[in-house]
C-alpha cells in the first residue's frame, strides 16, 4: 500500500474534547500514522486537532518528516492548527470541505454536527467511502445508520456490509477495525484499478514471490503446458471466434437452419453440429486454413517462449508456431513433434522425459492443423480422448505427477483437461502448488485473491497474474521477467 493513500478525518469541533471522543481521536491519528497512511484535515479545534496531533507526534517518534504526509485544507488566511502540516489554502469558507473530500482516498469521520454532513455528503457525491465511529454519537452516528440501512457496493468496494459493526466498538476496535477496511478498500480499488500487481501490493507481493520460486524450479528443470494464450498474438483464432467462423464457413441453408445453435452456451456441442454439416472433408479444409502457417506469423514472444529451458512443451493448440519459433531460435536444431495418437511417439516422448539432456519435444494433445482427423474439437472428440479409454488420462497423469509444469496461455476452462489435472493432484495429497501458471486476470471480474486460492487448493498451481488484454501483452512481460532471472 503506497503511502500517498490519503484519509480524510472529520468530526466534532468542540475544545475541549469530551474525554470518550478525544480518546478515539488520538488513538486513530496514531494507528494512521503507523500503517503508513497520510492525514487530511480542516485544521479546526475538537477532532481535527486531536487526530492531527497525534499523528505528528507518532510520525516525528519514528524520524518522519510530517509535512510530506500531513496536510490542512483551511480558508486562505488560517494558519496550521498544528505545526507540521502542510498548508492548502481554499478561497471560501465551507470549500475546505469539498477540496479535502476531493483530496482524500477514505473519510473517516467521529461525532460532528453542521461541517460533518457536508463532508459525507459530497463524499457520495464523488463516491468515496466514510468510514462512521459511532460511538461518540453525533453525526458519525446517524451516518452510520444509513449506512448499514442503504449500502453502496461500489463505493465500499472490499468492505463487506455484514462486518460493519466492527466500527461501533471501544476506540482501540473501532479504531483496528477501521484501519483494515480502509487497507481493504484500497487493494480494492487498486485491483479494480489495474494497479493490484505493484509490488506493494498484496497481490503483487505474492507474484513477485511466486516468479523467484518459478525460476528456481525452472532451473531445476520442468516442463511447458502451452495453450491459445499463445497462439492468439501470432494471429491464430481464440475458441469462441474458431466456432463463429465454422457456422460463417456452412452453406447458407445450413447456417440459417443452424442459427439456433449460435445460442447454444456449450461450444463443444455447437462444434459438434458444424461439423457434422460441414464433413470430415470441409472439415480438414477448414482446419487447415484456420491454423496453417500461412494465417500466423511467429512473434517475438514464441521465440523468448522457446528460449526458456523447458525440458518439453504439451500444448493444446492446433497450430505449429512454437516449432516454427524453436527453429528460428536455435539454427540447425530441428524441433521433434509428438503424435499423441501414436504408441511408439509416447513412448519414445515418456523415455525422453525421464532423461535430462534430451532433445525437446513439443507434444499436441489435441491434434495438429495438418492431420484434421487427429483435431480435439467437439464433444465427440473430447468424449473419445478423456471418458470413453483411461488411457489418455492416465498418461497425462503420470506426467503431472512426475513433473512440475509452467501453464502458459491457458485458460483452465477446459473441463475434461482439468477434471484430469484435479483427481490427479487430489490423489497426491500435496499441502503446497507442485506447478505454476501464467494467468491472465481481469480484475473487473474475478478477485485474484480468490483466484490465488482456487488454482492452490484444486489444482496445486500457484498463479503468476498479469492484466488480461486482447493482445496478452503482458504475458511477453513475465515470460521475459522469467527469462531476465536466469
């Protein structure tokens, strides 16, 4: 949490304090000062003083210049109301609220009568959350009222309702209680931001710890799991765009007949209706321009990809990009690919993986654009791979018992592929992440924390996030930070 993260204090302007008030005032003024937060104030008698006294006072015990963390929007003529504070001088009386609103991250506000109101009011204007200490009484009460009564999600973002109470407590809780919910409101609004990967943030301070162990297991040797992620930049269809393409490529007849479908939530199931109507021929056709070389070019992100010491690469995508890119990355080595519809490729490929120093192979597990009868598209398709022989499950099994891997461009929402991957760590047992993945995030929609949480305890994958884009640039940024660390 950096420590431009301002907190507004307002509140009861009366000198002197009754005892109960004063207490809450000093005690927050410290806490906020030890959690590395900057004060604002309306530098007025009461609250304003108390508060901003304290916080000088725990900031000069720690060696810390306060002005750099202090500030006091006041009418232009009014002197600090307490040396150390950073002057901001307003033309109106009354604007010093607005402007310190403004100025602020989080309001926090304790008893207070005519002023108070107005600061909460122009903070769900501009929708900043306040933070009520009840209490004391005052407005801070009522406030705290209507809060519980109507609360805004968005305004509150991280903050849960049912833990409002927390803030009608003894000073010292109260206190406590209001610190953690401005910490949460702030990784909130820094995921929501795009900024929750920043290195002081929790979400960042657990990438950038994950990365170090990666690199570690990297060079200890592991193995690549590569999915569209990938092959998207080169210019290579994503799933839901390959589907809408095979219902363009019908016969008109057949595409209107089939414009029912195209509602269909369950694209394996509309994958299987189009190819039927296309057939296996159509069929190859169509494979074979969506995801020949002509349709992608290789970026510099598969040739910093291939770079990285992976012992072998499983991927799930139909295209040869990543071969294409090992030959250009290393002149005269000519990449080996694995038919993993063939025994003797597995075999050969489950020796190979049990020696080090083995010439990389690059496994597709569901087929490669050249030979369309080996495509993994449709229901059927997956029905045969996965449910129908224990034989594909198994193999893979042995393989994410006996290796750790890197996921890279993969989505997990491949159901049959991950139903694999969870019994076979479920059996395991295993306390921590055996593997690792590069996962893209939208922060807008998924919580990564949760997300962090749901990849350990399923799958045992301790996630590396990056901001989701249609490019997936920042995929190319970690695999270049992996590559950077050796």
């Amino acid at each position: 949490m950096a420590s431009t993260s301002w907190v507004l204090v307002a509140g009861a302007g009366k000198d002197p304090l009754p005892p109960e008030l004063a207490q809450t005032a000093s005690v927050l003024g410290r806490a906020l000062a030890e959690a590395g937060l900057s004060l604002v104030t309306n530098g007025w008698p009461g609250v304003d003083h108390a508060v901003g006294t304290a916080f000088v006072e725990a900031l000069r015990a720690r060696s810390v210049e306060p002005s750099a963390r202090f500030r006091q929007y006041r009418t232009r003529g009014l002197p600090v109301s307490v040396p150390g504070a950073q002057l901001c001088e307003v033309e109106q009386d009354a604007a010093e609220y607005l402007h310190a609103v403004d100025a602020a991250d989080v309001i926090v506000v304790i008893a207070g009568a005519n002023g108070t109101p107005l600061v909460d009011r122009h903070a769900r204007n501009v929708g900043k959350p306040v933070l009520p200490l009840p209490r004391p009484g005052g407005s801070a009460a009522t406030i705290f009222e209507e809060l519980r009564g109507s609360f805004d999600r968005d305004r509150y973002l991280g903050i849960p309702r049912h833990e409002l109470d927390a803030l009608d407590q003894p000073a010292p809780q109260a206190v406590a209680a209001a610190i953690r919910f401005i910490r949460q409101y702030l990784d909130a609004r820094a995921i929501r931001d795009g900024e929750y990967l920043t290195p002081g943030s929790v979400v960042g301070r657990d990438n950038e710890a994950a990365i170090e162990r990666l690199a570690e297991e990297l060079r200890e040797g592991m193995m690549a799991f590569i999915g569209a992620g990938t092959s998207i930049p080169g210019g290579y269809p994503d799933w839901r765009t390959l589907i809408e393409r095979m219902q363009s490529s019908l016969l008109d007849q057949d595409s209107r007949a089939m414009a029912y479908v195209s509602r269909e939530d369950d694209l394996l199931m509309r994958a299987e209706r189009y190819r039927q109507l296309m057939g296996e021929g159509e069929f190859g056709r169509f494979v074979r321009e969506q995801f020949g070389p002509e349709r992608g070019t290789c970026r510099e992100l598969h040739h910093d990809l291939v770079r990285l010491p992976f012992t072998h690469v499983l991927t799930t995508n139909y295209d040869n990009l990543l071969e294409r890119a090992h030959a250009s990355a290393f002149p005269g080595e000519l990449p080996t690919t694995v038919d993993w519809q063939n025994n003797a490729d597995i075999e050969a490929f489950l020796r190979a993986a049990r020696r080090r120093g083995q010439p990389r192979r690059y496994v597709h597990l569901h087929g490669v654009y050249n030979d369309p009868s080996s495509i993994v598209l449709s229901e059927s398709d997956y029905q045969r791979r996965y449910h129908e022989s224990a034989s594909g499950e198994m193999l893979l099994s042995v393989l994410f018992t006996a290796h750790p891997f890197l996921f890279i461009g993969f989505s997990f929402t491949d159901m049959d592929m991950m139903g694999v991957f969870r019994g076979t760590m479920a059996r395991l047992r295993l306390q921590g992440a055996l593997h690792f993945a590069f996962v893209a995030l939208d922060p807008r929609k998924h919580d990564p924390t949760l997300v962090r949480q749901r990849l350990r305890r399923k799958y045992k994958i301790e996630p590396v996030f990056y901001v989701e884009t249609p490019d997936h640039a920042g995929l190319h940024d970690l695999v270049k930070r992996l590559a950077a660390r050796g």
